[in-house]
C-alpha cells in the first residue's frame, strides 16, 4: 500500500547535542569536509545512503542519539564545529576590506540551484554554477541574497529501462526533512507574495528560507491551500510544462521574487538590493517589477527604465539562439494587460522582448517575445560565461546593436569556476594539509617536492578505486530497482578495473554534446577498451531533456553498446547523474572527455571539477578549454568546424580522439613506469593543479563579479538614483532627445594630412572631421577616429580608437572635430570616424545603439 501523504518527523535531540541542530540547519555543511565527518560519525551507514544531516538525524535511533549524548569527545567535537560555524557566519572576510563603495546588497536570481544532493533544484550546469556562485560568495564574504523556485518534485529520476530508454520519475521532496524553513512575519503568518492574473484570478507563493553559509536563499512555492489546484502545479517541477506553465514560472521568479527579496529585506532589517544579477533570461521580468515601483514613486517608464538599467547584471549562458525563452507575444500580452504590474502599459512591455528582425522572418509568422532579449536590454551590464562565448554572445546579439562591429556590443566575460571546496575530494585536500600545510587546493604549492610523484600516483589510484566501487554499487542497484527480485549478474563484481586509464563523460545530453561521438567507429573504439596492454575504461552518465527523444536515442544507443559482451566491464552508461555521483566521478578519472560542437558550449564546468582532482582534459577547443588548454594540462581534439557537412565533420573529429587516444595518452598512461609511476603523466597532473586550481575556483569567479560588475553597477544606481532620482529623470529626457534627432546625425567629411605619399613609422596623421549634429550640442557626442589595419573588403582589425576635439561650432555650420594620430605600427593602416552618443551616465559607446560614420 502507498501512503496518502508523506513527512518528516524531526527527532527531539538531546540538549548535549544541541549543536548538531545549529550544524544542520546551515547548507555550509554540504562543502565543510570537518562538519562532514561529523555527520558521517553519527551513523556510517545511514550516512551514505542519505548523505543530509536533517534526514540523517530524522532516522537515527534514540539509542544512538543516547550514546552520542554521553561521548564527551563527541560532544565537544560537534561544539566545536558549530563555535566555527558561528565565527565563519560573523567575522569579516575579503569582501569585507573593499571598503565603503561595494554594493551594500545584492540580489542572485536563477531558475536553479545546485547546492546539494538532498536538494534536487537543479538539472544540470546552469544550476550548479547558481549553486557555486552563492557558496563563493559566502566564503568570501559577499552579502547576496539568492533567489529561486522550490521545485515539488526537482527536475527528475533517472532509470534505465531493459532496452536502453530513458525513464522518468518525479519523487516529491519534502521540504520539512530539508534545512529550510517557511519566511514568517512577526505575527508568525507565512510571508507570502501574490501575482494578479488574467480573468481575475492570483497567484500566490509561500517563501521558504534556507542559509547556505552566510547567504540566504530565498525559494519560492506555490504549492500553497491558497491556490486553486491548478494554480498549485506552477512550481511542480523544474524547466516543466509547455509555454504558460514556463512562463508562470519565469512571472514568478522574477515578479514574485522581486517581491520576496523586498519583504525578506524588510524582516531582516537589511538594506534592500543596489544591485540585481539575473543569471540567464528566465528571470528577466526582475526589471519590470522593479520599475512599476519606481513608477509608484513617480517616475514615468522610461526614467524607471534608466534607474533600472543601471544597477542590473545579466549574465547569458546561451550560445544558439535556439536554446533562448522565448513566449507568444500575445501569452505575453494577455499576462500583463492586467493588474500584476499598474503603472506599466503592456506595449512597453512587449518592446522590450521584440527580437530585432521581428516581423519580417518568413519562419517566424508569429511574434515571439525574447527573453534573453529582454534581459540585455534591461541590464547595463552583461556578460557570457568564457572569453569564447562572450565572442559567440556578441555575435549572436549584434542585431540589437545596429551598424556597431560585433566587438563593439558590450558584452563581456567572466568566465565560470567551480567551488573548490565542493568540488575537490577530500583525499586531495587531506593531501594537502598534510604535504603542505593547507586545506586550500586553489593556493597550495602543487609543485613542491614535498608532494612526491608517489603521493600524487597513490592518491589517483585510490579516487579512481572509490569510483569503481561505487560505479559497481550504482549498477548493482539500478539492476535491483528494474529487475526486483533477481540477483544481478555475476560479473558486475568486475565491472571496471582500479588499474586501468579511465575516461569520464558526464552532462546533459542534448544532440550538440554528441554523447555517442565516441561510438562513430564502434571497432576502433572495442579496441580501445580492450587492448591487452594499453586498454581504456569509460564511465558515462547523463540526463536527456524528458520531451527530447533524440537525446533519449543516443542514450539507448551507448547503453546498447556497453552491454557487449566483450566490452560491458570496460563501458559503463551509469543511470541518475547528480552531485552524488558527480563528487565520485570527477576524482575517479584520469582524463575528463568533452566533444562538443564548437562553438555551442557557454562554458563547460564538468572538465574543470575534473582538473581541481587532478585529470587531465580531452577537450575540443570550446568553452573554457579555448583559453586555458596549454599543451600540458591535457589535449585538444581538433575541430573540423570549418566543413560544412555534419556527417564529415563527426568523421574527422571523432578520428582524431581515437589517434589521440592510441598515439599520445595511452602510451603516456602505461608506458616509462618507474617503480610503476607514469612519471610524466604525473608531471602533468602536478602541473593541472598548480596552474588550473586558482584560475578555475568559483572564487577568482565572484572577485571578478564584483570588482568588474557589481561595484560599477552599484555606483552607477547610486548616481542614477541621487537627489531623488533627478538624474535619472535628466537622462531619461535626454535619451528622448538623442533619439529624435539621430536621424539628422552623419559625418558630412574627413579631411586628413601630415604624411608623404609613401607613409612611414614615425609620421603623423592629422584629421579634421565635418559633422552634421541636427539639434543636438557637441558634447552630446563623441567623435572618434577609428583606426587599424586594413583587410581584405576594408575591414579594420586590431583597432584604436582616438576621441577627435571640438575645434569650431558655428550655427548654421558642421561641427569641425580634428586629431593626430601617430603611425606607430607597420602594415596596411586604414580609418574611418564614427559619431557616438556620449553621456557620463552611458556605461558604453554602443549602449542606446545609435551610431553615425562616414
């Protein structure tokens, strides 16, 4: 029989174990290894099958708990631990000695959060890279408030059906057997926020809070008795649903998450957020809830917009426009030609997510309404997520800077990282303090001889062991769930073998990943896997999108193979890939694969957990790999990219990972043993941690956040927002009169002189420029002399720019510009000028997208 209904009881503990509450009601736990242990200590057992102190001590027997409360040792141990944990949440940390310019509060939004295994909140990258930004931001001290969706049933359960397909189920969390709980008004009513809908009807979410270090995590639920039934499933289940279920969701996150953080704000006696971050497009409406408040303080749309602007980051991890939100326009319409936001009128609204080739797209009949979009145009500031994909984000945005090169749309990077402490193995950390006196991996000196080859070579061997026994524990209970009853085949106790080179492949599978581009000479890849002397092993995992049965297919296809006889101890598809696995996975292998179709990975932060426990990468030169792939901390599979054929381009890829494999890393791997050490795989295992570890850590991630983003940002809002808003009221009319006047705007002629006829190094450019400016005042623009070398069709590359003086501005007249430039560079030179607007409040040249040149 099934129960109607299922919760948690929490245990009484007893006062002596009073800390143990403090220690698990704090998701710090999930990445402090000591508080780990402590855990673990309370029952092994029930440990490993739960892995989460609040379910841990919810089944733990009061025998236990009576035993735990009379060891004086452990008692004073989980005291210990929980003094820390209070220190660790008071004392001031780097953000700390910043000084009094950084952002006094900022809010985190993203659709996901990857922070534990007991919180099924994630579904792939997206969210654990939510999840490692926050528990970075606590460590260094950054006051973020996350923000998010509770997810009833998270995203889903992975199984593996006897022919290979993909199954899905959706077990439901419990919310009361998590550390979290219900935000609660003084009177103890539950916080609650409420979202006006069409046809009279609301939306309400309750608010749960959890901690994770010292930042608070605020997740919305509209699983509540006030919603009608069918208004209750909005936060069934993570990335859900068709278009309204979706953008329900994306209403609720950003509207109804706007709200939330000002109401948590407000309970806390915290200062309300300087700046908003929206990590991806699916909280975007973040922006337009934020300007129907500044309308209620009197603002006109436009002047909310600018405030708005100034202090919004958006960060974009999507490399194809096919992987953007994108609604009906009129979904979107019928949504906000209601009460949810007064003051803003919908055609605003629409504007905003108006992709800029709308109407004239012979597919597109349909008005589409583009959430990326959206979030570009309502942040001032923006990034991708690696120096290769802010390039690709440029490119794929241009259209929304009109006549601006792709290098001039601002857009910049960050480049993702992985939290280290979360990320990185407790045998490697425990390696560290002991060799080298730190339990910082990212600053530890990987390349003192106080580590030995021996210690490095023994500590692989060990991570790759715990991989292949839990690899064999995982597929022992997938043979279980699917066939109860049977006991599972015998040679699953040989599944893999702790002395042989071991590939690990693990992500989402959609068809640009290419999980099966191994399986393309299915011969050549069998004998790989079973040489006599030099064989491979692949331990694989990954979840197809549930309505994506192509991803499905390729699943079913490398599960296929892998039960072969003659390879099925050497492959292995392991089903439920999530951080559970993941924390096994990444320090088990010695060669972390990714064969992506470049340029479609944002970044890829699966190679970089890999490389924090010291793997090497095999990697097309994608994502982050594009710019730190040294010739030494792993290889780069070639990419066929120019060939236009898909079919020759997998070919020509997927031969040069098998020569790759057969030539470079397994004679590398076996061969030159000294006392069986592979001395210079070693070498580069030293050389991946000492150079890869500080560059790859969340927290060189965050630094550059705040220095580069949230300051800025920060200080634009402040100035923006000065003597009650004037400024922002001044550049909103501004805007309007740059606007109505670009038109009459162009550069009438250039003049230029100072060189012979055959220039040379050392000669001067001297250039005069004539411009129409219609009604608008020479300081409203910056004239510019762009210059650089001249390629084929003209076009400049390794451009500079110099701002050309104001030499005259007589009425009825061109205003004359002029400048020198020094010829300091050899080769073909060829310039051009542009006319840009200019205001102190514009964070760019490109921002408003207006631009005049000769």
């Amino acid at each position: 029989m099934k129960a109607i209904r299922r919760f948690t009881v929490r245990p009484v503990l007893p006062p002596e174990l009073g800390a143990l509450d403090e220690l698990a009601a704090n998701l710090r736990w999930s990445w402090h290894q000591p508080t780990i242990e402590l855990f673990r200590d309370v029952d092994p057992e029930l440990w490993e099958v739960d892995a989460d102190p609040v379910g841990l001590l919810g089944e733990v027997t009061p025998a236990r708990l009576a035993d735990l409360a009379a060891d004086g040792g452990f008692v004073e141990r989980a005291n210990a631990l929980r003094d820390d944990l209070r220190a660790y949440l008071a004392e001031p940390r780097w953000y700390q000695s910043l000084g009094a310019d950084v952002p006094r509060s900022i809010a985190y939004f993203s659709p996901e959060f990857g922070i534990a295994a007991a919180l099924p909140q994630y579904s792939g990258g997206l969210g654990i890279l939510a999840g490692d930004h926050l528990k970075s931001a606590s460590d260094l001290g950054v006051p973020i408030i996350g923000v998010g969706l509770f997810y009833r049933a998270g995203y889903f359960r992975q199984s593996i059906s006897r022919e290979g397909w993909q199954e899905e189920s959706y077990p439901v969390v419990d919310p009361d057997g998590l550390p979290m709980r219900v935000l609660r008004d003084p009177d103890g009513s539950a916080v609650c926020v409420v979202l006006a809908l069409p046809e009279g009807r609301a939306l309400t979410a309750r608010v749960w809070r959890l901690d994770v270090g010292r930042v608070p995590l605020l997740l919305l639920d509209t699983d509540i008795p006030e919603n009608p039934e069918e208004l209750r499933g909005v936060t069934d289940r993570l990335y859900g649903g068709g278009g309204e279920h979706r953008l329900l969701q994306e209403l609720l996150l950003g509207i109804g998450g706007t709200r939330a953080v000002k109401a948590f704000a407000a309970l806390e006696g915290r200062d309300e957020p300087e700046v908003f971050h929206s990590n991806e497009g699916h909280a975007g409406f973040l922006g337009l809830e934020r300007a129907a408040d500044l309308i209620g303080e009197g603002l006109t749309f436009e002047q909310a917009i600018r405030v708005v602007r100034a202090g919004t980051v958006f960060t974009t991890h999507t490399p194809v426009p096919a992987g953007i939100d994108r609604f009906e326009a009129s979904l979107v319409e019928r949504y906000f030609a209601t009460d949810l936001l007064p003051g803003v009128d919908v055609a605003d609204v629409l504007a905003l997510g108006v992709e800029p080739d709308a109407g004239g797209h012979p597919d597109d009949p349909a008005p589409s309404f583009n959430m990326a979009v959206m979030g570009l145009r309502l942040a001032q500031r923006a990034n991708g997520v690696s120096k290769l994909h802010g390039e690709v984000s440029r490119s794929m945005f241009n259209a929304l800077w009109p006549g601006f090169d792709a290098e001039d749309v601002p857009i910049g990077s960050v480049t993702n990282g992985v939290h280290a402490p979360t990320w990185t193995d407790a045998e490697v950390t425990a390696l560290a303090a002991s060799r080298l006196g730190t339990t910082d991996t990212t600053t530890a000196d990987w390349s003192s001889p106080a580590v030995t080859d021996a210690d490095l070579w023994a500590l692989k061997r060990r991570m790759r062991e715990h991989l292949v026994q839990d690899a064999r524990q995982r597929m022992s209970a997938a043979w279980a769930e699917e066939n109860p009853g049977i006991a599972d085949p015998a040679w699953f106790r040989d599944l893999l073998d702790p002395d042989v080179l071991t590939i690990g492949f693990a992500r989402r599978v959609p068809t640009y990943k290419r999980l099966t581009l191994m399986l393309h000479d299915p011969e050549r890849l069998r004998a790989l896997l079973t040489h006599p002397e030099r064989p491979i092993q692949l331990v694989i995992a990954g979840k197809s999108h549930p309505a994506d049965d192509e991803g499905k297919r390729l699943i079913q296809r490398l599960v296929e193979f892998a039960q072969s006889p003659d390879v099925r101890q050497r492959i292995v598809f392991l089903p439920n890939y999530d951080i559970g696995m993941a924390k096994r996975l990444y320090p088990g292998c010695d060669i972390w694969l990714n064969n992506p179709l470049r340029p479609l990975e944002a970044c890829g932060t699966s190679g970089m957990k890999a490389a924090l426990n010291g793997a090497l990468n095999l990697s097309i030169l994608d994502g982050w790999w594009n710019e730190y792939y040294d010739d030494r901390n792993g290889w780069a599979i070639p990419s066929a990219d120019s060939t236009g054929d898909g079919a020759e381009r997998d070919a020509l890829e997927a031969a040069s990972l098998y020569d790759l494999l057969e030539h470079q890393i397994t004679p590398r791997f076996y061969d030159g043993r000294e006392d069986g050490i592979p001395l210079k795989w070693v070498a580069d295992m030293r050389h991946t941690l000492a150079t890869l570890s500080p560059e790859l850590s969340a927290d060189r991630m965050v630094r550059q956040y705040v220095e580069g983003l949230y300051i800025p940002a920060a200080q634009a809002e402040r100035t923006i927002t000065a003597s009650s808003f004037q400024p922002a009221r001044d550049l909103a009319a501004w805007v309007a009169r740059v606007d109505a006047a670009w038109p009459s705007v162009h550069v009438a002629h250039v003049e230029s002189g100072g060189v012979d006829a055959t220039p040379q190094l050392g000669e001067q450019l001297h250039v005069r420029a004539y411009v129409e400016l219609g009604d608008l005042e020479p300081d409203d623009v910056k004239v510019e002399l762009v210059h650089g070398h001249a390629r084929e069709g003209d076009r400049l590359t390794d451009i500079r720019r110099l701002r050309l003086d104001l030499e005259s501005h007589d009425l009825g007249s061109p205003a004359t510009f002029h400048g020198t430039v020094t010829l300091d560079r050899s080769g073909s030179f060829g310039y051009t000028v542009r006319v840009v607007p200019n205001h102190p409040l514009l964070a760019t040249p490109a921002e408003l997208g207006l631009l005049a040149s000769a």
